[in-house]
C-alpha cells in the first residue's frame, strides 16, 4: 500500500527540508511548492492527502491558496494544516473559517503536528518485513 503524499507549501528552503525530513521518516510521501501560484498546480498534479501551507507566500499568500482550493470541485475535499509565522491572534480564526482543518505557529511542535496529520489523514503504513515461520 503506497504512504499517503503530503504537499509543503513554503518559500523558507530551511523549514522545507526539515519538514520532508521528518514526514518521510514517519512513511509520508512528500511534495512541495514554494508560492500560491505553484501551490495549486502541485495540487491538481500531486493530488495529496494532506496540504501543510504557510500564509506569507510570493505570488498569492496563504489565504489566496485556501479560498482558490476550498473553490474547487477536485482539490476541496483535501485537509489544510496552516503552519506559519504570521500573529495567530490574527490568523487563526481566519485561516479556520477560511476552511483550514488546524493552524499551527512556526515553529510547530513536531509531535502536535504529526497528531493532527494522522487526525486528518489517518496513519502512514508501516513498512512491514515479512519474516519467514
């Protein structure tokens, strides 16, 4: 059974790496996009699980993302998990109502994260070796 794809939506190389880093290590297929714009296409492409995506992007910012993927008949089915910088004070509520399944401030709590990817998405198989009786 193939591990469920999860799209990073940043433009931060640093946190991209990590965040692949550790999703692969919990048996997640990982793709990224670095703007609003690619978000989109990589979503129509990628067809992920889960979308992990940040608000303050070049070329359409977070919520230019969320409204155009809550929008479309084949993309808004697919759980958001925002995961950014910006003051939640005034985009938590925002990015929730706007359709996003949680928010998170950078930097997330690693295991909090993986929580609520698992919430959203269920668990990654688990690679399982067949031992012979």
């Amino acid at each position: 059974m193939p591990s469920a794809k999860i799209l990073v939506v940043d433009d931060d190389p640093d946190l991209v790496r990590a965040l692949r880093l550790r999703l692969r290590a919990n048996n997640f297929e990982v793709a990224t996009a670095t703007d609003g714009y690619s978000a989109i296409s990589a979503a129509q492409k990628e067809r992920p699980a889960l979308i992990i995506l940040d608000l303050g992007l070049p070329v359409g910012d977070g919520f230019v993302v969320l409204d155009r993927l809550q929008n479309s008949d084949t993309l808004a089915g697919i759980p958001v998990i925002v995961l950014s910088a910006r003051d939640p004070q005034m985009n938590e509520e925002r990015a929730l109502k706007a359709g996003a399944a949680a928010f998170f401030q950078k930097p997330a709590d690693n295991d909090e994260l993986m929580n609520v990817i698992r919430a959203n998405i269920g668990p990654a198989p688990e690679f399982k070796q067949a031992w012979p009786s």
